[in-house]
C-alpha cells in the first residue's frame, strides 16, 4: 500500500509545514469581543513592545483583520501562539515565504 | 488588594448578575480546543500535551474569576480581588465575554456589537440583560487593567 499523498498540492503543503528551516509567523486574528486595552496590554507582556508599537499592532487586527506580531524559528512561534491563545487571542501560525 | 467601585446602578447589577452567573457556568463546558487549537496538529502528542496545559490554565483563570464573581460587595457596585488573582481573572473575563456574546447576544452581528450600532429597545429581555451583562464585565475588565499598570 502506497504511503505516498495522492494530491501533490497537499504533500507539497506537507512538506511545506515539516521545513524547519523556514521562519513562521505568529498572526493574531480580529475578534469582536476583546476590548483594545486589553489586547495592547497583552502585546506589551508578551513581547515587550512599547505602546506605539503594540497599539500599532492591535490597530492593525481591528482594522485589518489580523496582524503578523512576530517571525522566527517555529519552536518560538509555537511558544508566542500558547501565550496568546492563553490570553484568549486568536492566533495562528505560518510559514513565512 | 484591589478594590474599585462601578459605574453601573446596583438595581441593574443585581438584576444582571444571575445571567452573568449562568454564562459563567456555560465557560468549563465550552469545547475550547476549537476556538483555541494547537497549530501542530500533525504531532499529536504536542496537541494532546497543548490542550491539556490550555485547559489547566484556562481552570486557572475560572476560579480567579469566580473570585471575583462572588465577592460579598459585588452587588453592590464594588469590585474586591487580591493582587496576585488580576491577571488570572482579566483572562477570565475575557473568555467570559466570549460565552456571553455567543450565547446571549448570537442575534447581534459582530459589527453592530463592536459599533454599539443597534436598536436595545428593539432587543428581547434576555439580549438586553446579556448586553448589560456584556458591558459590565468590560467595566470590570478594563478597571483591573487600570489596576494592575
């Protein structure tokens, strides 16, 4: 029995995922409910950023939907993502092309 | 300790605060790992550990906030919380906001709660006493936010 993916779309988004190598970015989501002080301030305790830089960053999830808070190696972007869902922040991570 | 006091008449907290305590009730039923879910979800040992360590947490926040929730003086229009428990309950009363907003206000579209651009006196008892309830916990959140620097 073949292992092999049938869709090469689909392995090549595989294989896409499993490269180390690559940066990943940490993407915080827009939501409706989180209130913007609360969001500056998470920035600024998760990253350190000051508050131009974190306003900056939420202003640009509530008016464009999502900002990219951050690119690395995936090890830390997986670490940023659990901060942020911990804060109850939709985020999601991905490849940096 | 933190102390404050609110805004809100103490007729409408207490008429709102038996729907702010079944909302609360709703939080630990909540299937969290879809609205919060591991990106690596080809490892699956990673998700299992991801979602059990977010979970702890998120029991965490809940007892700060159940704190919070039933101190004595709260129906009166004042907020009491140890130093230490801040953190742990603005989360929780994130995630409160959340449950409160998909349970009592699912006939508001996003844009008309994040506006405030919709007629209350249109709304049915229920929304109107979740919305209330929806900007209480706002109040309270963005008081201990204020509190903590």
């Amino acid at each position: 029995m073949s292992l092999s993916l049938p869709i090469p779309a689909l392995k090549e988004k595989l294989e896409e995922e499993l490269d180390t190598s690559k940066p990943w970015k940490v993407i915080v989501l827009n939501d409706p409910v989180n209130l913007m002080s609360y969001v500056v301030m998470v920035f600024r305790k998760i990253f350190g950023f000051n508050e131009t830089k974190a306003n900056k960053h939420m202003m640009e999830v509530h008016e464009l939907g999502k900002s990219v808070l951050w690119t690395g190696e995936r090890e830390q972007a997986e670490s940023y993502v659990y901060q942020l869902q911990r804060w109850k922040l939709q985020t999601i991570m991905e490849v940096d092309d | 300790m933190i102390e404050f006091q609110l805004q809100a008449d103490s007729r409408i907290l207490r008429a709102i605060l038996p729907k702010i305590e079944e909302a609360f009730a709703l939080m630990s039923k909540h299937p969290w790992h879809v609205t919060f879910p591991c990106p690596t979800v080809e490892d699956e040992d990673l998700a299992s550990a991801w979602d059990d360590s977010l979970g702890q947490d998120f029991s965490e926040d809940r007892i700060a906030l159940a704190k919070l929730l039933r101190g004595k003086k709260l129906p009166h229009g004042y907020v009491e919380l140890e130093e230490e428990a801040a953190e742990s309950a603005v989360r929780g009363l994130s995630e409160l906001r959340l449950i409160v907003r998909q349970n009592l206000l699912a006939e508001i579209t996003d844009g008309q709660l994040e506006r405030g651009n919709f007629d209350l006196e249109k709304c049915k008892g229920p929304v109107k006493l979740g919305y209330f309830s929806y900007l209480i916990l706002a109040e309270i959140q963005e008081n201990l936010i204020s509190c903590m620097g």
